[in-house]
C-alpha cells in the first residue's frame, strides 16, 4: 500500500481513482481507492472516535483520520474503540477507596459496586477491643454517588454487635437490613469536610470510637 | 441455553497474578477461547490468556477508571480473527472477593463496544468477564444481537474450582458420606456429587475405578467399553461372576449393576461403544473428568485428544507385566499418568505409542501383510495382568482425582507421572515437557486442538463402530448373530452351510440351555430366508420387528 500527500494532480499521473471493496471489521465496504482514515470510518458507519488499523499479516497498524491511503481490493482494516471498564462507578470513589487502603494497610479492603451508583467499602478483620461481644469486625460503609459532597453515613459492623458491660449506647442499632444482610448500623455523623478529611480518615476515625465509645 | 467457561488451572492462575498481583488496581487481560456446544450449554474453551500490558491500560479518557488502547483490541481481535478464536476480555474489580459484578462504566463499555467486537472477529460471540478473587462475572454477546449472562467459569487442571458471581448455596450431603464431608467439606463433597466421570475400559483396572467412584459419591459415571465378560477376567474384574462370563454379559452392564450396588442414586450411562469412533467419543464431552483404563492405544489417543480439544482433565491408568521367554517376570509396574492440561499430554509424556495407534486400525488382511515384529502367529498379543497392579494404579489415580476434584490440593500443584515399580518397592516421579509445537498440549501450535473445542476436527473413525448397540432380547439375538457377522465379512468364504452352522454352533453348541428354542427357530428361519445375502439387513429386520 503506497501512502501519499493529497495532491490533486496525482490521479492524472498515477493509478486512476477507482471504487474498491475492502474489508472493514470483516464487513466489505466499497471506498474510493485514494480516500482518508476519516472516510474509510465513515464508509464503514463505525463510531468516528474508534481508531483505524490496516491489518499486515498478524499485526496493526494504526491510520490516522487524515492520513491519505491508496486501498486495493479486498485491503483488511480493523477500527477498533477503547474498552473502558471501572470497578466503581467514579474515579471520585476510587481515589476515596486509595485512602482507605492507606489508612489500613494491614487489613484487606472489599469494594462491591452493586450497580446504582454506590459503593460499598468494607474494612476486614478490625479489632475494636475486648469492649465489644465480637471483635474482630468487619467495617462497612456504603458511599453513594454524590460523594464526598454527601457524607460517608451510617457504618455497619456484623449484626449483634453489644457492649459486653450491657451498656445501651444510642449509636449502636444492632439488627438492621443492608443488602439483604442482616448488620448492626453505627450511626456516627459529623460534618465531613472533603478538603481535609479522607473517607480513609473517617474509618479510622470511626474505629477509635468503637475502641472507647464515650 | 446456558454458557460457561472453562480454563485450565495454569492458565488461570497466570491470569489471576495478572489481574490481581496485590497492588489494588484494576488490571486486564485478552483471553482466546474456542467453543463447543452440548445439548445442555454452550463453553467457551479458554486457550490463551494476554495480559494487556500497563502501557496499554492508562486512565480513561471518556469517565472510566481506566482504558484498554484500541491498538491492543485492535491487536487481539486481528489474532482471533486469523486463528478463529472467540475474543474475551478480562478485567477485576480489587477489593471483590468472593462477590463480584460489572459496574456501570463496565456495562456502557459493553453496549459501546461489544457489537463491533463481534464484527472485528468474523461474527463470533465476544464475551466479558470481571474477576474478583474468587468470583467471576461475565456477558456473552451473540451475533443475533442476543445478550447472555455467563453462568459459571470452570477452573480444571490439578486444582478444580468452579467461580461463580456470588458463592453457591451447597445442598446438605447423605448421611453415608459423613466421614468424607469430614475431609472433603460439605462443598468438596457436593463437588464429587455434582460430577460426571467418565471411565473408559471397563476391565480390571476400568472396574476398580467405577468401584471407587461409586463409594466417593460421583453423581454420574459413563462407561464406554464394547467386550464382553470372559472367564479369564474373573480375577480381576471387579464385580463380574462366573455367571456373567457364561452368559458373556457386557462389561458395561456388569459395571453399572456394580455401582447401583454400592448406591443406586448414581446415574449410570453404560456405552457398549468404542470411543475409537467420533460418535461414541463424544459421550465423553460431558464428562469432568476422563479415566482411560484401555489395553489400546488408539482409544488412549482418543482420550488425550478429548481431553485437551475439549479441557476436560483426566488420567491414564495402567499395570505392566513383562516377562522374558522363560516366563520370569522381569518387570512389573503401575502407571498412573495424569492429563493435569498444564503440562505434557500422553503424547509429549511417552504415554502412547504412535506405530501402536497405527496398527491398532490395520483390518485383518492389513495386519497379515504387514506382519509386525513380535507379532505372535494367528493371534494377539496376551499380556499377563493382576488385580493388585491395577489396584496400585487406580490407588494412585483416585487419590489425586479427589484432591482435585474437591479443590484440596495446593496452588500451582503439577502433576507428574508416578510409577510404581512392584518388584523394587518403588514408586518413582517422571517429569515429562511439552514438546514444541504438539497440536495437543503447546497452545502456542499453529493449527494445533488445545482448547478448540468443536472448531477442530477430532481424529477419529468417522460415526459409529459397526456393532450394534442393543440391550435385553435384541442383545442376545446380536450375541448369536456375532460368528456369522464375522464369517460373512470374509472375502471368498462360502455363505450358506457355514452361516447356518455358526448359528447351530452358538444354538446349540455354546450354551443351549440358556436359549428358547422359539428364538433358535426364528434365527434359523432368517438365514434360511437370507441364504447368500450378509446376515445383517436379517438381523436389523428382526430389530424392527
């Protein structure tokens, strides 16, 4: 395949512009011989933001959209997009998820994204003192799509969760549904600054509580 | 219809330290698959996995997390295209455990993406999977436009785990397992429920395996073997009497009355076949595991074909006796070579013998002309054979069928082969490498069946052998009919007086207590009415009578 400048006198001295058949993604399409990325895209009705490859032997090589090509029949080109996953829904959660992992560096972090825009984050295996009928908890917080404008609120810890001195804290609801499960919700809410506080902050903040609830 | 997935145990965790190496990032991968379809479900075939590498997998521009370039699908879709694999890609959700799910920048990618995909490879389904730790999501997208949820990934190999999206319930087990649910674990044990074993060659090693596979819980055993009981295999066939060998019952029949002993829940599926032929061969598709327990070694071909083109994990078991002329035993051992798919297959491994498979498929005349060394006159080669070696074969074999099976064994465990040498006391490792290029076990094989699934031919006898497959009546009249089917495929033979003398001979002769003599006069009658004509269009027209 020759590659060329655009230049209107070369159809007159060189091969004559004619209507070739190529394979674009395996589907013929018919193009002029002498055409741009742009227009093989287009041709070929992909999305204009994919990118075009000519196909040589088992590699690609990329076409840009202005880029001029001389095409023979049947020349394979691939257009391919991008593939662009996420594992939550904004890059906001998974930059406040980095900060909770640097706030506990031992201790595993779950991340569920169910899917409505929320995150769930849980903290594994926190020990919160002999305080408590079970420890070591797992600590959940659930952060939705507003976050961090919204604050990180409630946090849930496995249901049953009691003082062992019998003492009736009124952050403590120990049987309340969260996705089906059943967990104890511990309501700590306190304004929440984005500008100086983490939400890997705020967990740790909210084990030193559980630690010694006054 | 359902679709799953299955990879081999290598491959998967050389995707799993990809995906998840520990750094809390999300990571991806292509995976090329083949496919096959059963009457049950459709399994993409994993072949290989491609990580997509960091410089391919930069931040998102379009308010994702990150981006595969289109230069690396670009890439991937050109190799699948040209070696006509189905394209998958891969990525993880960190933090995802055993629960995992797309989000919804993963799910707009899909709809974005996904119906170019299939373009980009020829009109082959694409799928996408999200792997957490543990767990694994996925979306098959199907060139009708249909969208299909992947309903399980199979990890097979020496460490056999099935990934769903979310844990499965685990039904409770039988009170008879109790002490193995104590090893095992109620999910170990429900695994082995879950299952379908195949056992191909119901002799004496063959027998040892359907016994303890029935003890262990299988759900479902195949057992495909064309012979018939004979006094000779009463020492060690296990469950078989003299009376089956009078009656000269199939040996498959004798088996699943074996298993249905031991626990009649099992579901037996008897083939009196050879797996030598395609037809019969793909009974064994829809097994989990694949026990080659044959004398041949075409049929071990065909198992070590089936196991890789299809990634169905498995075993050859075996015993060896070898004595020199004088009758003193020189050698005497027990073979136990795993098909773990993460190694050398039976043929890399020195498990087959290529001029074997070869003379195995010589017709009579063939085999006479060619006269091959060692070749005793006028007959086959009778080797001698024990209980105890094949019980030390089929000991080692179903040791690590359970570890597997149930998930016990270690991470990266390989399985080499392992030989026990009776006379020394000995049992030794042998390693075996996969040779370049190998169309079995080298994934890399340009045209090579690894994980091809139905997109490769398999090299066997085209449909079915030539022995009718029958049972209760119809199977006795077959029995008489055997002597005169042979003689009658002779060329030159004389038809009529000998044809109806092999009946007499089988009537009366052979065990003529045990017929109805109304039986004996319809035969007759048949070959009266097809004196000089093949007896088998007399023989299909008593079957559809």
């Amino acid at each position: 395949m020759h590659q060329s400048e655009k230049d209107p006198t070369s159809q007159t001295i060189g091969t004559p512009v004619r209507t070739v058949e190529i394979l674009v993604n395996t589907k013929p399409v018919c193009v002029s011989s002498e055409v741009t990325g742009a227009e093989i895209k287009s041709a070929a009705k992909v999305p204009a933001d994919f990118k075009l490859f000519r196909v040589d032997g088992h590699r690609e090589v990329p076409v840009g959209d202005e880029e001029q090509l001389h095409v023979h029949h049947h020349e394979k080109f691939v257009a391919s997009p991008t593939l662009d996953p996420a594992f939550v829904v904004s890059p906001t959660h998974a930059t406040a998820i980095d900060t909770v992992r640097d706030a506990f560096p031992a201790h595993p972090v779950n991340v569920d994204a169910p899917g409505d825009g929320t995150t769930v984050i849980t903290v594994r295996n926190i020990d919160v003192g002999a305080g408590w009928n079970v420890t070591p908890i797992d600590l959940t917080v659930k952060v939705h799509v507003t976050f961090p404008s919204s604050p990180p609120y409630p946090f849930y810890g496995p249901a049953g969760m009691a003082r062992t001195d019998g003492r009736r804290l009124p952050q403590i609801q120990p049987q309340v549904q969260l996705a089906g499960e059943l967990r104890t919700q511990i309501s700590l809410m306190k304004p929440f600054n984005p500008t100086v506080e983490t939400l890997g902050a705020r967990l740790v903040a909210v084990v030193g509580w559980l630690r010694d609830p006054r | 219809m359902t679709w799953s997935a299955r990879i081999s145990q290598r491959d998967y965790e050389q995707l799993i330290a990809h995906l998840h190496p520990g750094d809390d990032d999300e990571h991806a991968a292509f995976l090329y698959a083949g496919e096959t379809a059963t009457p049950k479900d459709h399994r993409l075939l994993i072949r290989r996995v491609i990580p997509v590498p960091h410089h391919d997998f930069g931040p998102s521009d379009r308010g994702g997390y990150r981006q595969v370039a289109a230069r690396a699908l670009a890439r991937a879709a050109i190799e699948c295209e040209t070696e006509g694999l189905r394209l998958l890609w891969a990525h993880s959700h960190p933090g995802a455990v055993d629960h995992v799910r797309f989000s919804g920048p993963d799910l707009a990618t899909h709809n974005r993406a996904h119906p170019h995909m299939i373009n980009m490879t020829g009109g082959r389904p694409v799928a996408s999977l999200v792997f957490g730790t543990g767990s694994v999501a996925g979306e098959v997208w199907l060139p009708d436009g249909k969208v299909v949820e992947l309903d399980h990934l199979d990890v097979v190999g020496a460490r056999t785990a099935r990934l769903t999206a979310s844990p499965l319930a685990t039904a409770d087990t039988s009170a008879r397992f109790a002490r193995q649910v104590l090893m095992f674990g109620t999910k170990g044990q429900a695994t082995l429920r879950s299952m379908t074993v195949a056992v191909v060659g119901a002799g004496g090693g063959g027998s040892l395996l359907v016994q303890t596979l029935a003890h262990l819980g299988v759900g479902r055993i195949i057992i495909v073997d064309f012979d018939r009981v004979d006094v000779t295999n009463l020492s060690r066939m296990v469950g078989a009497t003299p009376k089956d060998a009078r009656r000269r019952r199939l040996k498959v029949d004798v088996l699943r009355r074996l298993a249905h002993a031991i626990d009649p829940e099992i579901d037996v599926v008897a083939i009196a076949g050879d797996i030598t032929y395609e037809a019969d061969a793909r009974a064994l598709l829809a097994a989990d595991y694949v026990f080659s327990a044959t004398d041949t070694q075409f049929a071990r071909f065909a198992v070590n074909a089936i196991c890789h083109q299809y990634l169905i994990p498995g075993a050859q078991v075996g015993a060896k006796v070898v004595t020199d002329e004088d009758g003193a035993v020189r050698l005497a051992y027990a073979m136990h070579r795993p098909i773990d798919l993460g190694g050398a297959c039976l043929e890399c491994g020195g498990g087959i013998d290529p001029d074997a498979v070869r003379r195995e498929q010589l017709n009579d005349a063939e085999r006479q002309a060619q006269a091959y060394v060692n070749a005793p006159a006028g007959g086959d080669i009778v080797d001698p054979s024990v209980i105890t070696l094949n019980s030390a074969a089929v000991a080692m074999a179903m040791l690590d069928f359970q570890f597997s099976a149930t998930g016990m064994f270690p991470p990266r465990t390989r399985l080499a082969q392992r030989i026990y040498h009776a006379p020394e006391r000995a049992l030794r490792d042998r390693q075996a490498a996969t040779r370049p290029g190998c169309r079995w076990c080298d994934r890399h094989a340009v045209g090579g069946a690894f994980a091809r699934g139905d997109d490769h031919p398999l090299p066997l006898r085209p449909g079915s052998p030539p022995r009718p497959n029958l049972t209760g009546v119809a199977e006795r009249v077959r029995r008489l009919f055997a002597p005169t089917e042979c003689w009658s495929t002779e060329p030159g033979a004389q038809r009529g007086s000998q044809c109806t003398e092999s009946i007499k001979v089988a009537l009366f002769g052979g065990e003529p207590r045990r017929l109805r003599s109304d039986w004996g006069e319809v035969l007759v009658g048949l070959i009266r009415a097809r004196r000089g004509r093949r007896v088998k269009p007399a023989h299909r027209e008593l079957r559809n009578t």
